[in-house]
C-alpha cells in the first residue's frame, strides 16, 4: 500500500515538473507587439505654441489611466515650475491629472542621476547641454516629439546643440549658461573692461583681487580656446573629442602671454571658487571677476550700482588683441525614456519649454530665453547681463559634445598656467603641457 | 647569529636586525603562504572526487526509491515514512523548476553573451516617441549571478536529499525507524541548535555581501564604460582586458603608468599614516601616564577632544583652510607681515603629501592615545618593579618592557589600520581630492590613493569594469601584507607570551 503512494505521489510530482516546464516556454516568448505606425493621420493634428492638440495623449490622462509624473527643477525655479505644472493641467481640461510633483534637483547632476536608475527619475527634467551625448549614449533620454515646432520657436544655435546625429533629444530652455566678466564701476572703467590688462591694472592699483577660478575645467578651457585649440564636436565613436586645427606656435604664444601676465599681476590674480566673487564684492576685496549667470543676483545685490558686465576682455599675445573665448551652453528639458506616460511627458516638457515659460522665467529668475520671441522682448534686451552673455556668446564654443574626459585635464591646464612654478619664457614647456593636455583629454594612451 | 651575540647588541642594532630578518623572511613566507594555498586547493579537489566517488556508490547500493531520488527529490524519504521531510524536498525541486522556468532561465540563457538586443524607439501614433526596452546586461548579470547561487544552493540539497535517502533506506535495513517531525524539531534547540542560530545570519550575509560581491568581480571581466552604458547600448565579457590595461607599462600607456605611480603612492601614504599616527599617539600617551603628571585627566580629555567633531568636518575646514585665501596663509601673511600665498594642496605634489599625510594625524592620534592609554595602564607594575631593582634606567625599560608589550597587543591593531590607510577614501577626498592635478595620469592626481582614483573612475569617466579590476587588485595587495605580517608577528606565534 505504501508503495502505491509512493509512486502515485511521484507521479504526481513529475506531473507538476512537466507542467512548470510547459510554461516555462510559453512566457520565454518576448512581448515584442509592436504598435504599429499609423501617424500620418493624427501627425496632421494641431500645435499652437506651446500648447497641441488634445489628441496626442492618446490614452494617457483617462479615467482608467490617470497621469502620476515626476518634474526635475534646479531650487530656484522650483516654485515657478510648480505654478507652471497647475496651469498645464488646467491647459488640458479634459485630462485626468492624478499626481505632477516637481521636485528640486540641480541641473549639474542631473544626468548622473538619471543614469543611476531612470526607471525611478523624473519623467520631465532639465539639465545643461553637456550632458547631452552622455543621457544619449545611455539611451535614458527620448527624443523630441514635437520637433517642427520646437525648431521654428527657438533659437537656430540652441536647437542645433540639441541635435545629435540628426536627432533632436531636449527642448532648449535657456540660451545663457555661461560666464562673462563682472566688475565694480568704481574700480574697473568701462573702457579698462575691454581688455584683460586694463582689468588687472586697475585692481591691482586699487589693491583689489581679479577672481577667476582657473583651477576648475569649465573656466579653465578659456586659455585653451583663446589659444585656439577650440573642440569641434565629437569623432566617429561617439566618445573622444574632436579639436579644430590650430597653429601650435600661435596657440602657445598664447598661453605664454597669459602665463607672463598672470605672473606679472601675482596677487591680484587669484583663483578661487567663483563664490568669492560675490562676498569678495560684498567685502570690498575684489575688484572684478569672472562668473556666470547664476551667479549674477548675488553679485548684483553686493555691489548694487557699481555692478558692471561685460564680455570677456580681451588679452594683448605679441601686440594683437586676442577676445577671450569662453564655454556657452544652454539649457534643455528633457524627456526620460522609461516614462511610464511618454505622451503626456512630451507635452508636458514642450509646454514648460514653450514662449510662456520662458518668458516668466526670464522675467522671475533672469534666465536668457532660448525662444525667438522672448528673446526680442525688453525683459532681455534691457538687461546689461543678459547682453554681456549675448555679445560673450558670439565668441565661445558651444558646450555641447564635450567628452566626459574634457574638464580634468583643463583644469590641469589652469592649475599649471597659474603655478608659480610656471615660467612663461620656457616656449617647450608650455607645448609640452599643451600636447599632453589633448592627448588626455582624447584619452589617448 | 647566534643567540649570545644577539644579546649583546644595542637596542638600535636589534631593531636593524630583526627589521632586517624580516625582509629577508618575506620571500619565505610568501612561499609558504602558496604552498599553504596549493594545499588547500589539492584539498579541495581531492574532496570533490570523493564526493563523486560517493555519488555514484550510493546509486549503485541504494534500493529504487533512493534510485528515483536522484531524478525527483524526496521520494527516498517519503517511500520509508519520512512524509515531511520528502514533500520538502520535493518542494524545494518544484520551486526551482518554476523559478527557472518563469524567471532564471531567461536571464541565464544570456548569461555568456550579457544580451544582444539594446533598446530601440518606437512612435505611439507615428509622433510620441517610446523607448522599448530590449536587454540590459546589468539585469541580466545581476539575476544571472542570483540564478547561479540559487542552483548551487538547490544543488546542495540535492546532495542532501540523495544522502538522506540513503540513510533511511540504511535504517529501515536495520530495523530502525525513522525520527518524527516533533523529535526533529526538537533537535534544533537541542543537538542542531547552532544551525537555528546561524542560518538567518548566513542567510543575510548571502545576499548583501557574498552576491554583490560576485557580481562586482564579475564586473571587472567586463567592458562596462561610458561607451557601453545599458540599456542604451550593452557591455559583454572581455576577459583579462581590464588587467591587463593596469599591467600595460608600454611608454604612453597612462593607465598602466597611473596604476604603478599611484600604488607606490598609496603603499607610501599607509606606511607613513599608520606609522605615524602609531608613534606620535605612542609618544603622547606615555608622556600622560608618566607617574608625576599632574591632571592626566585633563590632559587625556584636551588631547581627545578632536573625536567630538566628526572627521569629515575636520577634514572639510582643514581643506578650506590651506586654500590659497584660506585662514593657514592669512594667519602667516599676518605674523610675517608680508603677502604669503602658499598652494599647500593645490601646486606642488611633495607638499601636497607631506601636508596630508600631517593632516591626517590630527584626526588620527586621539584614537591611538585612547587605546594605548588602556595598553599602557594593563602593563603589569612587578615588571616595571624588578626592572628597576635590577637597575634598568628609563630607556631600558621602554625598550625591554613597554614597546615589546604594546607591539605584541597592538600588532593586530596595526595590520586593520595599515589595510584601513589603504582604503582611506576620506582623508584624501575630503582634504585634497587628490590634487594637485597633473597631466601625467589618466583621471588622478597626485595625492590620489588607489580607492579614491577608483572613486573618480567611476563617478567622472564611468570606466566601471577598469573599476572593479583594480577594486580587486587592492584586495588583493591587502591582504597578500596582512596575512605575511600577521603570520609574521609575535602576537600570532607566541599567543602566551605575555599572560
């Protein structure tokens, strides 16, 4: 009797094994129902401004699947953007809103963070160009869909940085990430502003400090670029930067000249963090510097009326005046990829994007549009900063394609060109250090 | 040398000497240390061959239900009476069978290959643009990892299960009855009670240490790099390559020249802090239990004050202060009247490590005091008694009593903060971050150690797998030093020497 249990219970067992197996095939087949292109209908449907057609949110936003999405903005705008997200829900009446929260996180880690675990980040997010071939290179960062749109608003220069191998990945929302020479009036003139120099004269004879944080990449590369060793995008392989073809005689003459001047000028020229510049203002220590655009209401309010911007100056290499060339980047909205509501993403980023938008932002936070119509408007074109960006943004490169590389071996190039131990009459030196400084940059070796 | 003429030298040339010894004793131990490891592994294998042995005895003697137990588990059991025991067993088979099915398999299958499909874009209605997700190597390492572990654990039970089958079958040949599930409980309060103890534990340290930890190893056979990013592109096996770019001492290979710099670098930076901090402490804590000292307590509190502030808040101000217009060079510019700008951290590399490595003892010493305190007050009075009868003057006590005493307790101590120095990611990150910068190394600088230049590896040029290759590399240089010198050491050959 035993025996019979026995084996009926093994039985039973091999049953069960066989049926676990069974369905073990059945779910090893992939879901790959793909959804089948059939836009040329809906593609006509309208976009006006910021705001398109009720339709693209296909099913998103019903009844049965109401909206939960996440915003990424930098502190500062995070108040504007929430104002901004109740007037997009109350811009689409007929769709179910259950949940758009907008929370603070700065632009300067954002794809990091996205790259940590997109699944669980923001669904709509901004971050600044740089980062842009790193969110593609990952695939975490989805396309724009309203692309004809978006490139007739904005900004030739900020859609043509947010195109990568023919794609157009964020919607610009800014065209003013980038720095430019601050000053006090009544230590630096106007005039003195013009050329590097005069701005250095003037501090040191008013015993005040020139602030520029040549120790940090992103400052840094202005030597490099003034010299003329500008990037160019990126190669072939998507990952090592690409330079124009420069004079290497002329390129370090350059950097000699700023050596022997930053020599000449020891103490007055100081390299620190920018946010010296600001309490040195407040403080009375420092006469001029250079900083950005996030930076400009705490410099406006230490210095009050003395503030002063204006391009970056210029520096006299063996009799010429050469304008320093500085990095200029915008900044994007962005749509994550792993959106679980990629529609309602999209329409969400373009209006936050859109001529609205930009304009409460340029009027509440000082932020230079990246859309043609706002950028004709007076809250920009009587701002002395936001001019001093715009003519700075004539003589820059665009920060967009920079390998991750890039910044380390720049900053190394500052730190060296400012060292005491840096001796400007030594012409091999400084092309050594050039050559060495490109090689890694290229991740050569 | 013999044993007469080592007595007869001084105390400095003793030093020299059994400093010496130990040099020459490296390679020896070194060699032992592999042919202990040889052993192990012969052991090793020779076990496993036994176990096969076993298997296949057991089949050809087992009876057929322990023949079908080696095809479904449980059924010996079950045939002899054991009911619960078998219908776990059996449990165990169909769990994993399903788990396979529905979950592991599919992520195994890709195991060699770490994926093929990436991700692409389609467009919902033709225009909202959706990314649909195609494999990812990470998951697909990660849950293979998981899977494997899995298979070894459910392996393990097969075994048991094949071995209990045999046994009962035994027991019922004898005569014997099987043990109720009551009695068996029972066992694991009583004969079996350290497996109720440690199983949860063991369970714990499974799956937070031992298979993040495989997987990281793994990770260091791959090419995970910002050019392979999942799930946007995927990375896959690439052998030895992440090594042997470590290994790559060709002119103008800087990873190559990175690694040996910064190895040599760190080897220095952890002899110097841990050496320091042992001797300076040393010093101080002898100079507060001297006998005559008054207030030793007040003195005790003043020197261990600076455990009151967290590190990292020592470490931050310490770095704003030696900046170029920090308070360092301000305070001078004031006693000397002049404008004193020294770059202590930021120019010049010899300075950079000397103002570390000085640094650093003011966050280490106070630790160093409190426990040789502790050691020092232990130090049995009698010794220090005779040794002055037998007229020993202050030096000679310190040489023939104190030190042998605290190296002999401390040299464990010594080994965890060598191998902490290795690791000592704070200190430098937050002091130097590894500056100054220099163009001679790829993605360091030159106080950067080993853990903070795979710290910036990772967060800076997300080269993953370069990552974890050296990852493994510096566990491997500590405990290659900690094992030699431990093996070494006194504390360890001669446990009762001073109790």
């Amino acid at each position: 009797m035993k025996k019979i249990l026995a084996i009926l219970l093994a039985g039973m067992m091999t049953a069960t094994a066989l049926v676990g197996c069974g369905g073990g095939d059945a779910s090893s087949k992939t879901d790959n129902g793909s959804k089948a292109d059939n836009g040329s209908s809906d593609g006509a449907a309208k976009i006006e401004g910021s705001i398109v057609d009720d339709s693209y949110f296909g099913d998103e936003g019903t009844d049965s699947k109401p909206v939960t999405l996440k915003v990424w903005a930098p502190d500062a705008a995070v108040s504007l953007v929430k104002e901004q997200v109740e007037a997009f829900k109350k811009a689409y009446p007929n769709r179910k809103f259950k949940e758009i929260s907008v929370v603070a996180q700065g632009e300067k880690d954002a794809a990091t963070n996205m790259l940590n675990d997109a699944t669980t980040a923001a669904d709509v997010f901004s971050f600044p160009s740089d980062q842009l071939n790193k969110l593609v290179d990952a695939g975490v960062i989805s396309q724009v869909a309203f692309k004809d749109a978006v490139t007739e608003a904005n900004d030739e220069g900020t859609v043509k940085a947010g195109t990568l191998n023919g794609t157009l990945y964020a919607y610009p929302e800014t065209n003013d990430n980038g720095y430019y020479l601050v000053y006090d009036k009544s230590v630096v003139s106007d005039e003195q502003a013009q050329t590097l120099e005069g701005v250095l004269d003037a501090c040191k004879k008013a015993g005040k400090k020139f602030i520029m944080n040549a120790g940090d990449g992103y400052y840094a590369c202005t030597f490099a670029f003034t010299a003329g060793v500008k990037i160019d995008g990126l190669e072939k392989d998507g990952i090592t930067q690409k330079f124009v073809k420069y004079d290497e005689d002329e390129a370090v003459k350059t950097l000699q000249a700023f050596a022997k001047l930053i020599k000449d000028y020891r103490g007055t020229f100081q390299s620190l963090d920018v946010a010296n510049i600001a309490s040195g203002f407040a403080s009375g220590k420092c006469g001029a510097g250079i900083d950005g655009s996030w930076d400009t209401a705490s410099n406006q309010k230490a210095l009050g009326d003395n503030f002063g911007a204006a391009k970056l100056p210029t520096i006299n290499v063996n009799g010429t005046d050469k304008q320093l060339i500085s990095m200029f980047g915008y900044k994007y909205i962005g749509v994550n990829g792993s959106s679980k509501f990629p529609a309602t993403a999209q329409i969400l980023a373009h209006y936050l994007a859109g001529e609205e938008c930009q304009l409460q932002r340029t009027e509440k936070l000082g932020w230079g549009p990246a859309n043609k119509k706002v950028q004709e408007n007076k809250a920009v074109t009587g701002s002395p900063v936001l001019k001093a960006i715009g003519e700075q943004a004539k003589n820059a490169c665009i920060q967009v394609n920079v390998a991750n590389t890039f910044w380390d071996p720049m900053a190394n190039l500052g730190n060296k060109i400012i060292a005491d131990t840096c001796d400007p009459s030594d012409a091999a030196a400084m092309k050594k250090l050039l050559n060495e400084t490109i090689s890694n940059v290229r991740d050569e070796g | 040398m013999t044993y007469v003429e080592y007595k007869q030298l001084n105390p400095f040339q003793r030093f020299a000497y059994n400093t010496k010894k130990f040099f020459c004793n490296i390679p020896h131990a070194v060699a032992h240390f592999f042919t202990a490891l040889g052993k192990a592994i012969v052991k090793f294998f020779v076990g496993i061959g036994k176990g096969f042995a076993n298997y296949g005895k057991t089949f050809v003697k087992g009876d057929w239900a322990t023949k079908l137990s080696y095809l479904i588990f449980g059924v010996g059991d079950l045939s002899k009476g054991k009911y619960y025991k078998g219908i776990l067993f059996f449990a165990v088979e169909v769990l994993y069978i399903l788990y396979m099915a529905f979950f592991g398999w599919g992520y195994l299958k890709m195991f060699p290959t770490l994926g093929i499909q990436a991700q692409r874009t389609e467009y919902i209605n033709g225009i909202i643009p959706k990314q649909v997700p195609g494999d990812n190597s990470m998951l697909i390492l990660l849950y293979s990892v998981l899977t494997l572990v899995i298979t070894v654990v459910v392996f393990a039970i097969y075994i048991t299960n094949i071995k209990d089958a045999y046994r009962h079958q035994i027991m019922k040949a004898n005569g014997q009855k099987p043990t109720s599930f009551k009695y068996d409980m029972k066992q694991f309060l009583d004969g079996k009670y350290h497996i109720t103890l440690m199983s949860f534990p063991v369970l714990m340290i499974g799956i937070f240490n031992v298979l993040p930890l495989i997987f990281m190893i793994l990770i260091a056979f791959t090419n995970y790099d910002k050019q392979h990013m999942p799930p946007g592109t995927l990375f896959t096996w690439i052998g030895f390559d992440n090594f042997g770019s470590l290994f790559n001492l060709v002119e103008g290979a800087k990873k190559g020249y990175t690694f040996i710099k910064l190895t040599e670098w760190t080897l220095i930076w952890a002899v110097a802090a841990t050496f320091s901090n042992y001797i300076l402490g040393m010093i101080f804590a002898l100079m507060i239990n001297k006998k005559g000292i008054k207030f030793k307590s007040l003195w005790r509190t003043l020197f261990v004050i600076t455990i009151a502030v967290p590190q990292f808040v020592s470490l931050l101000l310490m770095n704003q202060m030696l900046q170029s217009n920090g308070a360092v060079n301000i305070l001078l510019s004031n006693i000397t009247n002049s404008h004193v700008e020294i770059q202590w951290l930021n120019q010049d590399a010899t300075l950079a490590r000397w103002v570390v490595i000085i640094i650093n003892c003011w966050v280490g010493i106070p630790y160093t005091i409190l426990s040789m305190s502790g050691i020092l007050m232990n130090i049995p009075e009698d010794l220090y008694e005779s040794a002055r009868i037998d007229g020993a003057g202050p030096v000679k006590t310190f040489t023939a009593i104190t030190l042998p005493y605290m190296l002999f307790v401390t040299t464990p101590q010594l080994i965890t903060q060598f191998v902490g120095n290795i690791n000592n990611f704070n200190v430098i990150y937050l002091l130097s971050n590894g500056n100054p910068t220099t163009e001679k190394y790829y993605q360091a600088g030159e106080t950067d150690i080993l853990v903070t230049w795979l710290f910036k590896l990772t967060m800076n040029s997300q080269d993953y797998g370069l990552a974890a290759a050296i990852g493994i590399l510096v566990f491997v240089i500590c405990a290659t030093l900690s094992l030699i010198v431990y093996n070494n050491s006194k504390s360890m050959k001669d446990e009762e020497a001073f109790s």
